[in-house]
C-alpha cells in the first residue's frame, strides 16, 4: 500500500515543539495514517468531514481537500459528501468548504471527467502522468507508486488505446515482473503469441528475458499493479511501439 510520509511538524514546530512535531509526523502521519484498516479514500473523506464540523476551513482543510482529491474523490462526490454533512453541522460550514473545493477541483466542466469517473471504480491512485516514461507509449499513461520499500509495487493506469512499447525485462538472476489486474479491461501479449485479454483479479507472471507489452483496450481506461520482482543486475530494454497493425485487430 502507499506510504504516507510528513515532515511538516519538524519543518515548522522542530526548534520550538519538537514533541509535537514528533507526534504530528512521525505518530499522526507515520503510524496512523498509515493504518490500513481504513481505505486512503476513506480517510481523506472522514478527515475532511471531521474539519469540517470542527469549523476548521484554513489551509489544513485545503491540505486534506487536495489530498482528498488525489486519492480518488471526484467533484460529485465532494459536492454530495459537503452537502450531506452541511445539513448537520450547519450550512455556513458548507459554504466556507464549498470556496475552497471549488477551486481545488476546479479544472474541467461541472461533469465528471472520464478520468475522475474511471478513478471512482478502482481502489488505487491513477497517479501522476507518467511523463518519465512517456516516450515508451503509445497514448497517455499514469502512475502512482505503492510501494517502494522491499520491493517496487507501481499502479500503472493506461487511457484507451494506451500501449506501452514492447520491451524486456533482463536479469542475470530473478528479474522479470508481475502483473496484477485492478481495473478496466486491457492486453498483454509475449512475442510469437496471442494477445491474452485481462480482467481485474488477472495475473500475469513475465520471466527475465520475455519480450512483450501490455496495456488498455481501445475502448477501456486499465489498471494494473507493476510488481518488480528482485534480479542481479537486472533492467529493462525499451523496444519498438506496438503499431496500429499489431494494436489495430483487439477490441
């Protein structure tokens, strides 16, 4: 699961409260918010509704509110979570979170964007786009990293039509990668055989050495968990797109 990490106590109170600062990074965020018996999205929703009803409407709540955001929760359901709790804890409350989400989620129409509508279906981040990788693509991808500790554990997202080139995992010893399925409808496909369709709750097991790709159907957002398994010297060669021939027959 991701990693919560916060530095904001020792950065501000360090010199003046230091045991504040401990409690606030390393036990609030580092313990608690780390907890996984609550969902991310859960937590930010619960967060934002305590501030909320504490009368809290400084830049803690639009800390929580973009995070809020950036772990799946789309403008509809701030907008009906805010709604909800106003009729409880008061309608200038609603008015002064409503000023600062609007603006938090401020790109797009009054509509769900697609992607706003995909995130609400899977339980991991979309993530950022995934920019460092985007001259391996075909189309827009996204990635959010899980975990970085022990081992690599990334949530790639793809668009329709999204595609990432084919490529080879390399290793002297172990390597190779596993793919597990969390959203949407995509493919993969090893060199010389079929595209193998996946669906969430799929596995794919890549030795070191296979080359292949995988990616979103063209009518389909897709998600899967990028699991890197350890290898001695192990890393990836980036190959040819996969063309509109190759891509073109799926559906």
């Amino acid at each position: 699961m991701e990693k919560i990490t916060q530095t904001a106590g020792r950065d501000q109170l360090g010199g003046f409260a230091p045991d504040f600062a401990r409690y606030n990074d390393d036990v609030l965020f580092g313990e608690n918010w780390n907890n996984h018996d609550i969902d991310m999205k859960t937590r930010c929703i619960i967060t934002v509704v305590a501030l909320m009803s504490s009368g809290v409407t400084d830049s803690s709540l639009v800390y929580h509110l973009e995070n809020a955001k950036a772990r799946g929760v789309t403008r509809s359901e701030i907008a009906a979570i805010v709604t909800h709790v106003g009729f409880y804890v008061g309608w200038p409350k609603a008015w002064a979170v409503f000023r600062m989400a609007k603006d938090v989620w401020s790109e797009g129409s009054d509509a769900e964007t697609e992607r706003d509508a995909y995130q609400n279906t899977i339980a991991f981040p979309i993530g950022e786009p995934n920019d460092g990788y985007a001259q391996y693509f075909v189309g827009q991808s996204y990635l959010a990293p899980i975990s970085t500790d022990q081992i690599g554990i990334f949530n790639v997202t793809f668009e329709p039509e999204c595609r990432n080139n084919w490529h080879v995992h390399h290793a002297d010893d172990g390597g190779g990668q596993i793919l597990v399925c969390v959203g949407g409808r995509g493919y993969y496909q090893e060199w010389g055989a079929q595209p193998i369709e996946l669906l969430p709750g799929d596995r794919v097991n890549i030795p070191a050495g296979v080359k292949h790709w995988h990616g979103a159907a063209p009518d389909s957002w897709f998600s899967h968990l990028a699991v890197e398994v350890p290898g001695t010297n192990a890393s990836n060669e980036w190959l040819e797109p996969v063309d509109d021939a190759q891509y073109g027959p799926l559906s």
